[in-house]
C-alpha cells in the first residue's frame, strides 16, 4: 500500500479553511447514522472508518448472515458516495468487474466504446471473493493497488476516493480459491464480524422484522469533505517512541518463533496509518499508544502464517499479536 | 509571546518546561550537596584520623602567584581539613546528582509528573522539533499550550523526600555546632590521642593537682637566722570580725616579746576562719619543740 499522490483531487489544506472539531464530530454523526441500520458491530463499523479514512481496502470475514453487506452499504449511503456491488462466482471473468469495449452503432458507423463494469464506482462491495477465480482476483486487487484499469490498451482511472471492501467466508470452503498471501497483504485491515450478543440480536430482530423497508439513513458526510478527512489523518502527529514501537511489534512478527512467516514493511505503515485514523476518529491531534494496540489485530492477522506446530496448539492470529502487544 | 505563531510558541512553552526541570535538579542536588558537607565535616571533627592533619594551608602552592597581590595572606591562612573535605565532598554530590537528574529528558520527567498530558506533549515536542506546521500539528501545538496551564512543575518535586532532607540537614547542622562547642573528639589517631604538630587549645596536658614532693623538691636543712625574735601568739575567736578585737586578742596572748610586734589583720576568709585558736596554738608549741630538738 504505497501511495505517493494525495487523495482526492490533491489540494492543499489551510488552517484557515479546515474545521477539524467540526470533521471530527462528523465521525460520531456517521457512527449515529449506521447504528439505525446496523445493530452493535462498534467496533467492526470504527475498524471499517479507519480503512476509509486511511484510504485503504478492508477484507471483511465472517460466517453467513452477520450483516457485513449491510453494514458497507450503510456506510456508503451515509455519504454521497457512489456504490456497487460485485458478486462473486466461479464463472465471473476480469472484464466482468474492469468493464470491456463494446461495438456501439451511431450515425457515424460502429465505434468501441469502453462500457465501465462495476469497479468505476467509490465503494466497490467485492462479496465472497475466494469464490472467484485467481484470475478474476487479480484483475480486482490490481484495480484496488493502480487505482486505474487498462482495457484495450487504454488506461482509465478509478474514481476517487476509492474503496474496495471484499467480503468472505471462513465456512463452507467448497469450491473456492482462497486468495493467496501476496494478495492478501494489499488489503489494509482484514476485519472479523462476530455474533451479537442476546440483547443485539434481539433489537436486529424488532428492527427487521417489523417493517419491510430498512430504516432511513441521513448524509452526513460529504466525498469532499472524506477527502479533507483523509488528508487531515495522514497529518495527525505520532510520537518518535510510539513509531518505533510499532515498527517494532511488525519486526517482532518476524523473530516470533510461533509465526513462520512475518509480516512485511507494508504492515509497519499500514499500523501507524490506521492508528492515526483512529486518533482522529477519537477526537485526538495526536496518535496514543492504545491507538496502535487496537489496530494491531486487524493490521496484522491476515498477514503472518502461524508455525504449524502453533496451529496444533489452537493458536490463533489474535492470540499471538496480543501476546506481542503485551 | 501570543503573536508568536503556534510553534513557536510550543518550542518556548518545552523550553520553560525544560528550565523547571533543571530548576529543580538545582535544589535536590544542592540540598543533598549541602547536607554531605556538613556530614563530612562533622563525621572529621568527631573521627580524627592521625594522618591527617588538623589544618591544611591549600592556597600555600599559590603563594607566588599571591605575592605580588594584596592577597598574599591567603596563602598561608590555614584551613580546617574537615571543613576542606565536607565542601569537596558537597561539591562532587552536587555536580553528580545534577548530571544524574538530567541525564533523563527533563520533558519527559515532566510528562511523568503530569500522566494527562505525557502523549500529547511529547508528541509536540517531537513534531517541533520536526518543525512540523501541517494543521494537525498547529492543532497539536493549540491543545497542549491549552492543557499545559492546568498542569504544574510543582509535581515534578517529591516534596515529602525534600523535607526530610532539610530535616537530616537542620539536625546534623545543629549536631555539628554542639559538638564544636562541647569539643567531642575520639581520637582514633595514634597513642597521644591524636596530637600533632599544630594542636589545638582544647588539646593542652591536664592541669590539675601534682606531686607534691615533685614540684617542692628534696628536703634541705634550713640554717637558723642570726636575729631571734619571741613571738606572743593570742587565741582568736571564732567569728570575730573588725580590726580592733583581733588586734587586741593577738597582743594579749601568746609569748611574751621584748619587741613589739605589730599586729596586723591577717587576711582570709571568713569560710576559713578557725575555730579553735588555742588547739592551733598548741599544735604550734610542739612543732617548734620538735625542731628544737633536732637542731
């Protein structure tokens, strides 16, 4: 995930022009606005902002039914962002998602013209995708890391800001490809959606089964001013200490004699990123050494492959980066 | 200062932060410098250790350079070795203890004594000196000179440490003066109890009662006068007082005189006045009868 060009369409910020208390009290207006729709998930919604935020893509997984399709839908309608949706399956091709040429008839005879697919959208909802093939995932993580695509020889940008927020299944593995570790690793924060407690279940239950129509969801937030936010975060301070230690903690993954494989450099700026985004969604002008530790997990679990000897002892990801953390 | 654009004001606002920090590395180390000097000078005042002497003249090397100056008496002023050692032994805990506080960031030692704002302020301070000026850091910069009016240095001091401290010190300080006064020493030196070529006046030999036949030397024969004279000795009341009754007394008793003899008042106490003239009349008789015989 190195980007060297600013997000949006790279204006300069001034002090003069920038309302940073008003940007940040927006963060609390879309968490309002997503839990008329989406029933507790607090941390997963925060987790799903901090991507946005930080301009990156989420890998978001769980077992069926728990809402993530809901929720990227409910973050996308409390802004003016455009919205698709890609489903995945076995027999979707890379045009299918870039778009292709099509013979077009007018006046002036047949022409191509570059027909868009889905992924001309701001937030792209990639359901189950290791249901589709290696090379449609290519096709889709390509577009995700050059924010363009290339048809026919032409190249045409993605519109901006850009999200790709993929969705899978950790059961039912028939038939699928799971997405290899390289490509994995250009998702920003790999995101677990668990089970609701009685009380939440029981709310999504009065919620849903009430009323044919899903809740209204209010704009709050506009793409120019997700642009400034984006800008804003790559700006929040973090302390040289607090840096380091994150470095670090990435650097431990790959001395830790549970892990085989450790994570990589884009790790180390994908925690400081996402922990700048969480301290401006806190309110904060400067990044916490908790800010680190809660993104810590969702950073670096899709990341590392834990020794088979720690797999045989029901290790899992989150344990060990907590056992790190400490 | 509040024109100041925000970074700068947040590098002064680190630099002030800063100066506390010496500030009060100045007054532990001078505090624990000066109690070590009074220690040391009063552990060498009780504890007299032979080889060392008891004055030294350390200006004494500098006599030359002093001597076309009008402070040539200072090289040979001598000086207490134990006043000399407690200010050298201060001197050091002062320089060491002051380079040991701040040997940590003092910015640091700050946000330790102030928890609320550790983060932010050391976030500040790195991004100063960064010479960050993005929003986010002016913002940074506005929250913590905002927060840093609610902390205070005062915390950066243990106060209960500090007062025991000058509690030793006001002791040992008084210790010191009682035992200059009272002039303790236990002499741990050498088998004269530690005396040494420049002695002190608490340090002259007993003088109290001696032998007598030491200082009166042998006995001598006493050759008898050419003149005799009869003395007429009188006994004498107790008590009497007055010239006039006591010359009475002495002219009427006693020898008889074919000279006169003038009586005089002897003079003595009245605590020492005698009693009982006539048993030391008596007691004189013999002695005389004594001597005679023996001549």
């Amino acid at each position: 995930m190195s980007r060297d060009d600013p997000p949006g369409d790279g204006g300069t910020l001034s002090g003069a022009d920038v309302d940073i208390d008003r940007l940040q009290s927006k963060v609390e207006r879309v968490r309002e606005e997503v839990g008329k729709r989406i029933v507790g998930q607090r941390t997963v919604l925060d987790q799903l902002l901090a991507c946005i935020l930080s301009d990156g893509n989420a890998l978001l997984e769980s077992n069926p039914g728990l809402g993530k399709t809901s929720m990227v839908k409910a973050v996308s309608a409390v802004t003016d962002l455009e919205f698709s949706r890609i489903q995945n399956t076995p027999d979707l091709m890379p045009s299918d998602i870039t778009g292709t040429e099509i013979i077009r008839e007018s006046q002036q005879g047949r022409e191509f013209v570059f027909e868009k697919g889905p992924i001309f959208a701001n937030v792209v909802l990639a359901d189950e995708i290791n249901r589709a093939t290696p090379k449609t995932q290519a096709a889709l993580l390509e577009a995700m890391q050059e924010k363009q695509v290339t048809a026919a020889g032409e190249t045409h940008a993605l519109p901006r800001p850009f999200f790709v927020l993929a969705t899978q299944n950790p059961i039912d593995q028939e038939g699928t490809y799971p997405l290899p570790e390289a490509q994995t690793d250009r998702f920003l924060l790999k995101i677990l959606v668990e089970y609701p407690d009685f009380e939440e279940e029981r709310r999504i239950v009065e919620l849903y089964t009430e009323d044919f129509q899903a809740p209204p969801i209010e704009q709050v937030v506009s793409r120019e001013e997700i642009q400034t936010m984006q800008r804003l975060v790559r700006q929040v301070p973090i302390a040289d200490d607090i840096r380091d230690r994150a470095v670090k903690l990435v650097q431990q993954t790959r001395d830790e004699e549970t892990i085989e494989f450790g994570a990589s450099p884009r790790a180390s700026m994908a925690l400081v990123l996402t922990g700048k985004a969480r301290a401006f969604m806190q309110g904060r002008r400067h990044v916490s050494w908790d800010d680190i530790v809660a993104m810590a997990p969702p950073v670096l679990r899709h990341r590392i492959i834990l020794d088979f000897r720690a797999e045989r002892q029901g290790l899992t990801p989150d344990e060990v980066i907590e056992s790190l953390v400490r | 200062m509040s024109d100041a654009p925000p970074r700068q004001r947040m590098a002064d606002a680190l630099a002030e932060v800063r100066r506390e920090g010496y500030k009060v590395a100045v007054i532990y180390a001078v505090v624990d410098a000066a109690l070590v000097t009074l220690a040391v000078n009063l552990l060498l005042q009780v504890v007299t250790v032979g080889a060392i002497p008891e004055t030294v003249r350390p200006l004494a090397p500098l006599s030359g350079v002093l001597s076309g100056t009008g402070l040539s008496w200072l090289a040979g002023t001598p000086v207490g070795t134990s006043t000399l050692a407690g200010a050298a032994a201060g001197l050091l805990t002062f320089v060491v203890e002051f380079a040991l506080r701040v040997r940590r960031p003092l910015v640091e030692q700050f946000e330790a004594a102030n928890p609320s704002i550790r983060e932010s302020l050391r976030t500040a301070r790195d991004t100063v000196e960064d010479g960050r000026e993005t929003v986010m850091a002016l913002a940074l910069y506005r929250d913590v000179l905002d927060r840093l009016r609610d902390t205070s240095s005062l915390e950066l001091i243990d106060a209960r440490r500090l007062v025991v401290t000058v509690t030793v010190l006001v002791a040992v300080s008084l210790v010191s003066i009682q035992v200059a006064v009272v002039d303790l020493n236990l002499g741990l030196g050498g088998p004269d109890g530690g005396d040494g070529p420049d002695q002190s006046p608490n340090q002259r030999p007993y003088e109290g009662l001696r032998d007598g036949d030491a200082i009166l030397g042998d006995a001598e024969n006493v050759t008898a006068g050419d003149t005799e004279l009869d003395a007429d000795l009188q006994t004498q009341g107790g008590g009497e007082s007055g010239n006039g009754s006591s010359a009475a007394a002495y002219d009427q008793s006693g020898f008889a005189s074919s000279a006169d003899v003038e009586s005089q008042q002897a003079g003595f106490a009245p605590s020492e006045q005698v009693e009982d003239a006539e048993l030391i009349r008596e007691y004189n008789l013999k002695i005389r009868d004594i001597e005679d015989d023996d001549s």
